[in-house]
C-alpha cells in the first residue's frame, strides 16, 4: 500500500469510514461485502449488545441458535437442517466433508468452481499444500455447459461433490445451472452452491432463489452479509446429508457464541422488512449504469464493466492506471476496488451513488 492510501481504519458508520488522520470515505469494498446494511446498523447492533450483557458464551446450546436456523429454515426452505460455523472457508470445507461422508469409499473427488477460501482442499495451487490433496480438486469452468458436463461424467465414479459460486462476474446461464444439478445427479454426487457472497445479497435465500432454481442444491452455504459484519457462516441443506456430521467431525469453539447469532437474526429481520434486496437492485443498477457511461466515455482507459447489480467492477486498460485511479479516487473520498467486487449497501443511496460517479469520471480525467 503506497502512502497515498488509506493504510487503517478507526471506524465506520453507514456506508463510510475514517482513516487514522480523521479522513471520510465513502466505500463500496464494505468488508469484502461482508455488510450489506451499512457499519453499524442500529437494530444489529442494539441486537449484539443484548447478546454481550447476556454472557456470550457458555456450556451448553445456547436458545439463539436452534432459533435463528428455525428462522432461516422458514425463509429459506431448502435449509432443512443447518450448522452454524465462523467463516464462509470453513463453512465450504464443512460441506465437503458431509459431501464425501455420504458419497463413501473411494469417492474423494471434488470439481470446484469459483472461490471457496483458503483452505489445502481447494487451493491446488498454493504452496504448502500437499501434493495428495492437490490431486483430489480440479476446476470448473463457470458457465460453459459442455465442459462441465463432460468433466462431471469424467470424474463420475471418483466424485464426491461439485462446488460451485452461482456468480462468477457475471450471470449464470439457465442451462448450465440445470446441467450442474442433472449431472451431479446422474454421477451420485452432492451439488453444493456457494452462496458466502450472493446469499443476503441477490436474494435473501441467494442464486438458488434468484433463479428459481428446481431442484435445489443438495447443500448451500451462506456467510459474509448474513450477520451483517459479524463473523458467522452457515452450512445447510438435506437433512440426510446434514446428518452426516454425527458419523464426521465437525466443529468450532466459537460457532454458536450468542453475538454472531443475535446479530444474523437481526439482520433476517430487517431484510425482510426493509426489502433490502430490492434496494440493492435499485442501487446497484444505478451504479452499473452510471460504470457503463464511464466505460464509454472514456473507452481508452476503461476497457469493460463486470459484475452484476449488487457486485461489480470496472476493466482498466492497464494494471497501473488502475491503481492511478483507485488512488485517486481515495484521495477524493472514495474507497472503490480496483477488481471484483464494489458492494452497495442499504445506507448508499442515489445522491452518494451519482457523486461517486463524477468522482470516478474526474479521475479517469485526471489519470
């Protein structure tokens, strides 16, 4: 990070936040997209204080969580049984692991498709990940029908599962969505949607709702926006599957400590009265629009858009004008990343929106 940009934070409130030398910004990273209601929402935030005087901790389940899945299960009916976790890696993992529980002996392979976290059993790249574990994992591309089918019936009898994030840039098409769940199902293969990044964003139950997809996944994930900043993830789907996790281990100290948990319910809560999805249509089609007119204003220097609505991004011309104009836009007061993905919130609104992008136009100017 160059001195130009803001190195640290020292708080956040709606959709801005302050550097340590007291400097505003607007941001649309919105911790990686981890908060869609904007910093410190009232109602989570009254939520997650109750749950601290209340102890936050203990020995034994605590009421808020067999509660929250309940809640979670009435809105998103394909959760049929859930397990709560602190992140959207370990989430993924979790699901994995029921996935090659209940596909049995020498059924270990796993196609995966998009960014699961950093964990070895997806990373195949990465060093430090052992060779054996590499060679259980292979990539699927996103969207592309024939490939996935073929590399699906490929790896038919050694495949465990198909993970997936149902947006990767852009849209998924109807039929490749429907050849994931009809292959996996001809191979006996768990199709596991990672929805960490779309769920509590595109829709409140994610891409499966959004698109209507039928059948349903056999597992899905959800985290980041879920709890609104605080650190909770979910594993859930076929009670069958689900009930794998008493012939496994999977477990986390912190999983169920009360914060996390009073935070997401609060956060179900005001998405559904709020309509919050629909405001970050809304919104998020008003930036997209206004990225389009950047692109073509200045086609030099910008050479695309990407993204959908909730999500999206700009393509440079160049790695280094990029960062040209991500530097200059913070020092103008906005905090808008270079790659996938820019996140609107609740608290942006139209008039934050349109200034942003005249800022964004004065450094594309500028640069």
């Amino acid at each position: 990070m160059t001195a130009e940009a803001p190195a640290r934070m020292t708080r956040a409130a709606g959709c801005r936040v302050w550097d340590e030398a007291g400097r505003e910004y607007v941001d649309y990273i919105m911790a990686l997209g981890a908060v869609a209601l904007g910093y410190g929402h009232a109602a989570v935030n009254g939520a997650a204080e109750a749950a601290i005087a209340a102890g936050v901790v203990g020995p034994l389940p605590p009421v808020a969580e067999e509660a929250l899945a309940e809640a979670l299960a009435e809105r998103i009916p394909w959760l049929e049984r859930v397990r709560f976790l602190k992140t959207g890696a370990e989430a993924v993992a979790a699901a994995v692991r029921l996935a090659r529980v209940a596909a049995g002996a020498n059924r270990d392979f796993v196609l995966g498709c998009g960014y699961h976290g950093w964990l070895d059993w997806c990373q195949g790249a990465a060093d430090g990940v052992p060779g054996a574990v590499r060679d259980l994992f292979a990539e699927l591309p996103f969207n592309d029908v024939a490939a996935t089918r073929d590399m699906i019936r490929e790896r038919a009898r050694q495949l465990a599962a198909v993970v997936v994030e149902p947006v990767v840039v852009t849209e998924p098409s109807r039929e490749w969505l429907q050849v994931l769940r009809a292959e996996t199902e001809r191979a006996g293969a768990v199709l596991i949607f990672d929805e960490i990044k779309t769920g509590f964003r595109l829709a409140i139950g994610g891409a499966v709702e959004r698109y209507a997809m039928q059948p349903v996944p056999d597992l899905v994930v959800f985290g980041k926006a879920m709890a609104n900043g605080f650190p909770l993830a979910a594993v859930g789907g076929r009670a069958d599957l689900m009930a794998g996790a008493s012939r496994t281990w999977v477990s986390s100290t912190l999983a169920t400590e009360g914060v996390a948990l009073a935070a997401a319910r609060a956060t179900l809560e005001v998405f559904e009265r709020d309509d919050v999805c629909g405001h970050l249509q809304r919104i998020g089609t008003r930036l997209l629009h206004g990225l389009h007119a950047l692109q073509r204003a200045h086609v030099s220097k910008v050479t695309g858009v990407a993204g959908i609505a909730q999500m999206s991004f700009l393509h440079y011309a160049s790695e280094d004008l990029s960062q040209r104009v991500a530097l200059a836009a913070a020092r103008r007061g906005v905090l808008f990343k270079r790659t996938a993905y820019n996140f609107v919130s609740l608290a942006h609104d139209e008039a934050t929106v349109d200034r942003t992008l005249e800022i964004l136009d004065a450094c594309l100017r500028e640069v």
